[in-house]
C-alpha cells in the first residue's frame, strides 16, 4: 500500500473505482471518492498522490447501542398495538367507514415493517454483522421505506379524509363511491409506494467489510453517485409534497375550528368538540413531525454532502452520525400510529376502559377472597 507520499498510478485511477473498505477501522461500511471525481478536481493524474485523500472511516460505535435498543422497543410495542388494530377494524365487519380503512391499511404497513425488526436488532448487536443473504438484506431495506412512506400517505389520506368533512360538510361530491372508492385510494396508495421504493432492490445490497458480510442502507459506496438523485426524488414525492399538504390541510382546518359556532349558516359543533378537535389536530402534526421531519431533513443534508467530492471526512462523519440518529424517529410511527388511532376512535377507548374496568374488578373479587 503506497503511503502518504507515494502517488498513485494513472492507470488504477482510470480503470476502477476505488473502495475503502480495507482501510475502514469502523464496523461501518466506508462511503468513497470514485477516481473519475479525483481526475477531475486534480488536473495532473499523475501528481495525485496519497491514500489519504480517499480515506474516510466513520465513528458509529453508538449504533451498537441506540439501535438494536430502539428497535426492540418499536418491535415490543409495535406488534402487538398494530395486530389490536387490525382485530378490532376487521371485527367491525365489511361496513367499515373511510377513516378505518385508512387506518387498518396504515396499520398493516406498520405491521409488516415491525415484523422484519428482529433481523435489523441482530444485525447492529452483531456490530453490522449480516448473515442472511442478500435477498433478505433488500427486502428489509424496501420494508423500511416503503412502510415509511406508506404511513405518510395513509396520513395524508386520512387529513385528507378530516379536512373534507370539516371544511365541506354539506359537499357531496366527496360522498361519491363511499367505502369502495377509499379501497381503490388505498390500492393506488401501494402501488405509488411500490413504484416509489422498486429502486431499493436495486441500491441496497451486502458486501464484505474485514472479511464479514454487510448489509448496506442507502445504497453500496460504488452507488452513492447514482443513488443520489433517487434519494432526493423520494424525499420529494414521498414525503415534502404529502408534508405540505398534511399542514396545509391542518392549518386551514384550524381556521374553520376556531371561527364562531355558526359560520357561513353551517352549524358548527360544540365549543368542546371543537377544542378536542382543535387538540387532535395539533397532535397529529406534532407527531408527524417528530417521526418524519428530522430523519427525511437529516437524510438530504448526508446525501448532498457525502456526494461531494471536496468534502472533508469529518464533516462526513459528522453528517453520517446525525443522520443514522434520526432513524430511531422515524420507526416510532409503528407504535404512534395505533395509539393516533386508539384517541380518534371514542367506541375503542370506551371498549377499553370496560375491559379494564372488568379486569380490576375481577382483580379485586379475587383478592377479596
């Protein structure tokens, strides 16, 4: 290995891009500066000297703690809460109402995706360590954002769905096709997600690190390039443009809420339902914004400045660590999303509170014994 004095030959810059997976001293897979970037900031091929400009190891021992700790919590709650209310819609029976069948295909994206949890656990225990091949390290991947996504456009569907009976009440064009329309929207949403997140199978990949197999997030280091504008385009369509409609459906909803009781001769609800309203309102947005907001954020600001090529390492590093920090954000809308739904359901808080009733009192009978 040359060192930091010795230059490199033109002909390996030109014929291959080059890894640093040998070098890497972290469990982490190490992103690269491809050659062509290199030639093309450097001139002079053959005055391109030291290993050291292509170096970059990343510090992501936290992994090792924050993530399997924070996936064992999602997977714990999340399982159960999401398979309550998958029961408890499907119980209903076929006469379901529009917002429950947002809710139960939002809760079946949230299940699917806690499902593959005990793989990721074991794999940022094991220090990045993926022994189940390479089918199953892509398929993790595309669960990840597509249950990601999928949960934003149920929410979106669902805001939708709110702002339309809050805003246009007496509107009869959104009447049309009832249940079965909402089913269709619902297969259209998983389809868009589909398409959306296809590209996964083809970024996410394994690879070997120190001779151990590795399961690769984003994409492989010879990838990050291509990976980049697909990256963007996803936050874009998969998040931004339902983001901004989320709020802007939001903020005119709260508009209407907090106008007198009576509005334009439409008789508004009960000072008191509108204030839970007004309180609903504020904590959907918060929570989609604490789930979504910091990782999508932190995510454009890592793939801009990993792809480029004058960046320096430690602000790479840097970057790399705030965003894999916002990851656990954006797994806890598996367990927010059933408790979202068990507050906007009163029949299923009301069903509760007689389950726990019966179970206390059937406590104190035997205690009393």
């Amino acid at each position: 290995m040359p060192h930091s004095g010795d230059s490199l030959p033109a002909d390996m810059l030109i014929s291959q891009t080059v890894s640093l997976d040998f070098f890497s001293t972290s469990d982490q897979p190490t992103d690269v500066y491809t050659a062509h970037s290199l030639i093309a900031s450097a001139g002079n091929i053959s005055n391109i000297s030291g290993i050291g400009l292509l170096r970059c190891t990343y510090k992501e021992d936290f992994k090792r703690i924050l993530l399997p700790a924070v996936y064992t919590i999602v997977f714990l709650l999340g399982l159960p809460l999401n398979a309550a209310v998958i029961l408890k819609i499907w119980r209903t029976g076929p006469n379901l109402s529009k917002n429950n069948i947002y809710m139960l295909n939002l809760a079946l994206a949230d299940f699917l995706y806690v499902m593959s949890l005990p793989l990721l656990i074991y794999n940022y225990g094991s220090h990045d360590y993926w022994p189940f091949g390479e089918f199953a390290c892509k398929l993790v991947r595309f669960q990840f954002y597509s249950n990601l996504h999928g949960s934003i456009l149920f929410l979106t569907c669902i805001s939708m769905q709110r702002y339309v009976g809050i805003c246009h009440p007496l509107a009869m064009w959104h009447k049309r096709g009832g249940r079965r329309m909402a089913w269709y929207i619902c297969g259209g949403v998983w389809l868009v997600v589909a398409i959306l997140c296809a590209p996964t199978f083809h970024f996410a990949a394994t690879g070997t690190q120190r001779n151990r197999t590795v399961c690769y997030d984003l994409s492989t280091p010879k990838l990050s390039v291509d990976y980049y504008p697909y990256g963007m385009a996803l936050t874009c369509l998969g998040f931004l443009l339902p983001f901004m409609g989320v709020m802007a459906c939001y903020c005119r909803m709260a508009h209407i809420l907090c106008r007198p009781v009576s509005y334009q001769g439409v008789s508004r609800a009960s000072a008191d339902k509108r204030d839970k309203a007004v309180r609903m309102i504020i904590v959907v947005a918060t929570v989609f914004c604490i789930s979504f907001l910091p990782f999508h954020l932190t995510k454009s600001m890592y793939l801009v400045i990993r792809t480029l090529p004058g960046a320096p390492c430690e602000t790479r590093n840097l970057f790399s660590i705030i965003y894999k920090s916002t990851r656990p954000f954006a797994s806890m809308n598996s367990f927010l999303d059933p408790i979202l739904f068990y507050f906007t359901q009163p029949r299923y808080r009301q069903s509760t509170r007689r389950f726990m009733l019966k179970v206390t009192t059937l406590r104190d009978k035997g205690t009393s014994v």
